[in-house]
C-alpha cells in the first residue's frame, strides 16, 4: 500500500484485464437491470450505486487501451481520461457500495459476471491508493500481526483453554500428520467461541482427527476484501505452508463467507500452484458425516427458523444444499426466505464493507433489503454460518428494534448431537 | 447521384459494399479484441465442469430472474418486443429474404408482408417508449451517455423508413428505399465501434459467466 500512485493503479488495472472483463465491458447496453439486483440501489434508490456503474474508471482503461477504436477516440480527444479525482470519487461505490454479493452477476441479461469485474477493479484502485482507512488498517494488522482485528495467539489460546475447561475434552494443536486443519476467523475467536466448541464436540463424537495450526489459524484474508493480490498471497500462503508442514489431508474454512472465496477459490492462483491437500467448508464436512451416519442429532429447534445464505458460501462458493440437508436434521419448523439460495440477498457488511467504519450509516440502510425479508417470514429464529454475516444482522436487528437470536449453523448442529458417555 | 434513381443505385452498389466491409472487419477486430485477451487457467480445484454450464447460461439468461422482471418489467418486455420484433422484419420480410438469396445463396420462407407490417409497427412505437424510458427512468437516464443515444438512433431508422418505403409514404420510391437502404449502411457501419457489438459478445460474456459459476458448483 506505501507508494501508492495512479500509474501503479493504471499497471494493476492493465494486470486485470482479460478476455473475461473484455467480453463484459462489451456487451454492456446500460439495460440498469443490475440495479434492480443490488441492495445499494433498491434500498437508497441512488442510480450511482448501479453495479456497472461502479466499474466507470475501468471501463475506461478497457476502453481506451484494449479497443482500436478507443484509441483512436483517444487520439482525437473525444475520451475521459482515468484521473486521480476520478478515483478519488469512485472509491466509496466501489468499496462502500459494494459487498462483492455478486447477486448482480445472476441477473445481466447479457451475463456479465459483475462483481468478478469490481474484485478486479479494486486492484487498481489499491494500487493508486483509492481504498478506505478502515480496510486499509485491518490488511495492515493482518500482515503484520497475524489477524484483521489483531488477534494473536495467545488468545485463541485462552479460548481454547476455556472450552477444554467447559467441556473435558482437548483441542489438538500443531498436531502432525492429522487429516484436518481446522482455520478460525478472528470473529469466532473473539465474538463466537461457540463455533470452536462445536467443533471440538462434533468431531471428537465423529472421531475426525483434526489440529489447529498455533502459526496459520486465522481464515479471514484482508487482501480479497481490499483487493490486493501481493496482500491475499501472503495471506494464504502462511496457511499453505502451515497446512504442508502438518501434512494434513484437508484444511476446513471456518463459518466465514469471504474466508472461504480466499483460500477455496482465489488461493491457488494467487500462489500459481494446486494445494497438496483439499480445502474444505464446514458446511462440507458436516454434511458428509451426516450423510455417512458419523454424526446424529436427537430432538428439534421448536422455534421457527430461516436461513441467510451467506453470499460467498453460496452464491459464490456452491455450498447449496449442504445446510439445507443439516438444517433438515435439527428443525420442525424451517421456512426459506422468498429470495434464497443463490439468489439471496447480502447482509450488507462482505466484501470488506464491515471493516470500513465510513460505510456504516449506509450499511445500515441497506439493512432493509433483510429486514423486510425477515419480516414476510414471521420467523422466531435466524440461522447462518457467517460470522461476518451474523454480527452485521444482530446489529442490523438491533438497530431496527426486532427481536431475533441469529445462531451458526454448527453450534445448532453440536446442541442437538448425540454424544456417547465416556 | 443527381437523381433519386442514381442516390438508389449508389446506396444498392458501392454504398452498400463499402458498409458490408466495414461491418465484417470491424466486427472480426472487435471479437479479436476480446478473445486475444485470453484468461490464466484456474487452478482451484473445480466442483463442477464448465462447458456445460457455460452453454445452459448462454440460453438461460434470455430469461430474466423473476425478482429483477418484477421490479423493471417494461425495461425486459420492452426489450423483448423490440428485438424480436426487429428481427422479423429484418429475417421474415420477402424482399429481405429475397436480397440476401441473391448476395449469399440462402433461403428461406417469409411471412405474409402485412403481418410483418404490424410487426413493424409494434416495434416502432416500443422503440420510441424505450427511447423515453431511458431519458425518464432514474438508473437508465444515469448511465446513458451520446452513444446509448446513437445507438438507438442508428437501430430506429432503418425501422422508421422501411416503414415509409413499405407505405410509399415519401415521393418518389426510389428516394424512400434508397434512405431505408442508406439507415442500413449507417447502422452496420456504426455497428462493430459501439455497444450494438453485444448482439455478439453477449454469446462470449454469458459463457463465461456460467463457465465460471460452473465451477464453483452454481448454475448462474
């Protein structure tokens, strides 16, 4: 981030560019239906927050230098050039109003894959130094300490001490050759210790034999958010090397939306190589286990309940059907929002928003797009597997007065899992 | 081109090939543009193939998702009307069929001339709502820029004078057919240097679009 200066940004933007963003810039026929898609737009009915309008300082890029005609529009004067007022301006659309959701990608009628184009985009801005404070310090602390909120070992090691305390059981640490290496966001350290007990219990009861890595346990990655390749590299990286070192099998990204974009799919090329072992989600895992009789649960949530699809676990990461079978498992009463699956909407804190403290005014208007979800339902009780996703909603839901525990789906799981008595 | 008949004869001959050329190569260029570009291959692990869903998107997203229909409807059944009814009049018309026989070899049956007639008058009329719904629609109006409105310019002329030569509204024919004829030079002309080149790359942005979600396990 230090030297920051448009030509970086203008470089990293040309770095971006490919057949993909061409075809896209295209075929554009500013239609607006991405608008209607995007809960920046229908919740603040501000025509600047259209999702392809957003992408205005690289479309120009794609325009004058990837185009012959553009170039001659260039020559002859008849373009806008890409100016640091340009950036300056367009920082807080494509960061503040902007959750990389990519609800917008599912509707272009001609296809265009828009949030792919602002994941791209943010590169450049980066680069030219166009990126808010916020998210600026949380790449910051990630680098240099280890987690976006600053979180170190020693207290997850206290977490971890707690919950051998609360249930008997121990937490494998830096254990080699296990077949699972289980990563944590910061928010479950510090906010949902909840979720590293469900672990601990699910698997000890499924006997899946796991570690947690004391070098490499954070699973967030600031780098995505932001949009800069150098940071989310090394990011990953010291969960790759941690993860061979160990020679574990699988690495399980945690309940965390963005976490699992960046190691499950962004990973690899930012290291430019396949992993040695398999990433995968939770969700996944639990799952398979359901499936092949290693866990059971007993009883049912009384309560009615409806799940948030977080945006990059489902929409993006293909983990569709997964907490709707273990959902199954565990409700009598589970209702879908009329928008679920891939088509659901954001909470409106991804992509990096949650982290940027001059976004929070907007982000809590946006949070309407989900309130009025929740209030067709008439649901007692919210369930997601998010950490992210769950603070926004419980301080959307406070903020809007209403009154609705938001519980992880993991934790749900492990409440209602049949133990055996030692 | 000191009379009608001469103006007509120039936009028949030369005119026409001069914008034939132009079309073709530009439209090569502009799909050369794009796929030069290429993309690194991915290295994530896939959960699902890519042609397959690649190809479903290209088809499936002529259909619009329900939510984003209810909130814009006259944007998609607009926009529906038009193109479709464009093409009728442009593929289903005889004398058309009849020209591209003669150029290009290939045939096929039309439709009864006042049924395309109607058609043509559908297509005129929604063309200018759609032209007033992007001045008056608050994210159309926003986004739209000079060649949103060369765009559509270029796209209703040649519908505004097909229409006139069809009636003979204009005296004499030969002037009337010859601007029809012209409208259409102007228009494959413009074509391959704006936003009207989405006829052919929205094929290459669905697929990667779908391609894409694809692998990671979603039909986009």
């Amino acid at each position: 981030m230090s030297g920051a200066t448009l030509e970086r940004g203008m470089n990293a933007f040309r770095e971006q560019m490919n057949a993909p963003i061409a075809s896209f810039f295209s075929s554009c026929v500013n239609c607006g239906m991405c608008a209607e898609a995007c809960l920046f737009y229908t919740e603040t009915d501000d025509p600047k927050y259209t999702p392809i309008n957003k992408l205005e300082p690289f479309r120009r890029v794609w325009e004058q230098e990837y185009t012959i005609w553009g170039k001659v529009k260039s020559m002859l004067g008849l373009t806008k050039p890409v100016t640091d007022e340009l950036l300056a301006e367009w920082e807080e659309l494509i960061y503040d109003g902007c959750t990389l959701c990519g609800r917008c990608s599912m509707v272009c009628p001609v296809g265009n894959d828009i949030s792919y184009m602002i994941r791209r985009a943010r590169e450049g801005f980066v680069a030219a130094g166009y990126a808010p404070e916020g998210i600026k310090g949380a790449s910051r602390r990630a680098i240099t300490i280890g987690s976006p909120m600053g979180v170190k070992y020693p207290a997850l090691a206290a977490q971890i001490k707690h919950v051998e305390a609360d249930t008997g059981l121990t937490i494998p640490v830096d254990v080699e050759g296990a077949d699972y290496m289980a990563l944590l966001s910061s928010m479950e350290i510090m906010n949902f210790p909840e979720y590293l007990e469900a672990l601990a219990r699910i698997f000890k009861q499924a006997g899946v034999s796991w570690t947690i890595s004391s070098k490499a346990f954070e699973a967030t990655n600031s780098g995505i958010q932001i949009g800069s390749s150098d940071i989310a590299r090394e990011l990953v990286s010291r969960v790759v090397s941690e993860a061979e070192k160990l020679k574990v099998k699988y690495v399980i990204s945690p309940e965390c939306g963005h976490a699992y974009t960046a190691i499950r799919w962004e990973g690899p090329n930012l290291i430019g190589r396949p992993y040695n072992f398999k990433v995968v989600h939770i969700l996944e895992l639990l799952d398979e286990l359901r499936a092949t009789g290693r866990i059971k649960t007993e009883g049912t949530e009384d309560d009615r309940l409806t799940f948030h699809d977080p945006c990059q676990i489902v929409r993006k990461g293909g983990v569709l059907e997964q907490p709707r079978n273990l959902l199954e498992m565990v409700t009598s009463d589970y209702v879908d929002m009329t928008d679920s699956r891939e088509m659901n909407w954001c909470c409106g804190g991804g992509g990096g928003v949650s982290a940027n403290e001059r976004a929070e005014e907007l982000r809590i208007k946006v949070f309407k797009r989900k309130k009025s979800q929740l209030d067709e339902l008439n649901v007692d009780t919210l369930v997601t597997a998010c950490a992210n996703c769950r603070l926004i909603i419980e301080e959307g839901l406070e903020e809007y007065r209403m009154e609705m525990p938001v519980v992880g789906l993991t934790e749900m799981i492990a409440e209602h899992l049949v133990e055996d008595k030692e | 081109m000191s009379t009608p008949t001469d103006f007509l004869l120039w936009v028949r001959g030369p005119g026409f090939d001069i914008a034939l050329v132009i079309f073709i190569i530009g439209v090569i260029i502009r799909l050369l543009e794009v796929l030069v570009l290429g993309r690194k291959p991915d290295q994530a692990e896939p959960r699902g193939g890519e042609l397959g869903p690649g190809l479903r998107t290209v088809v499936t997203r002529t259909l619009p998702e329900t939510g984003s229909f209810k909130r814009a409807p006259f944007t998609v059944i607009g926009g529906y009307i038009w193109h479709i009814g464009f093409f009728i009049s442009l593929f289903l018309f005889v004398p058309h069929i009849e020209l591209i026989n003669a150029t290009l070899g290939l045939i096929w049956p039309g439709i009864p001339s006042n049924l395309v007639d109607a058609v043509a008058a559908v297509t005129i009329v929604t063309l200018i709502a759609m032209l007033f719904s992007r001045l008056s629609h608050p994210v159309k109006r926003y986004l739209s820029g000079p060649e949103d409105y060369l765009t559509w310019l270029v796209t209703f002329l040649p519908m505004l004078t097909g229409y006139l030569a069809y009636h003979r509204m204009i005296d004499p024919y030969p002037l009337v057919l010859g601007l029809h004829i012209l409208s259409v030079e102007l228009l494959m002309v413009v074509f391959p240097f704006t936003k009207l080149m989405h006829a052919f790359t929205f094929i290459i942005a669905r697929w990667y679009n779908g391609a894409m979600a694809g692998r990671r396990g979603v039909q986009s």
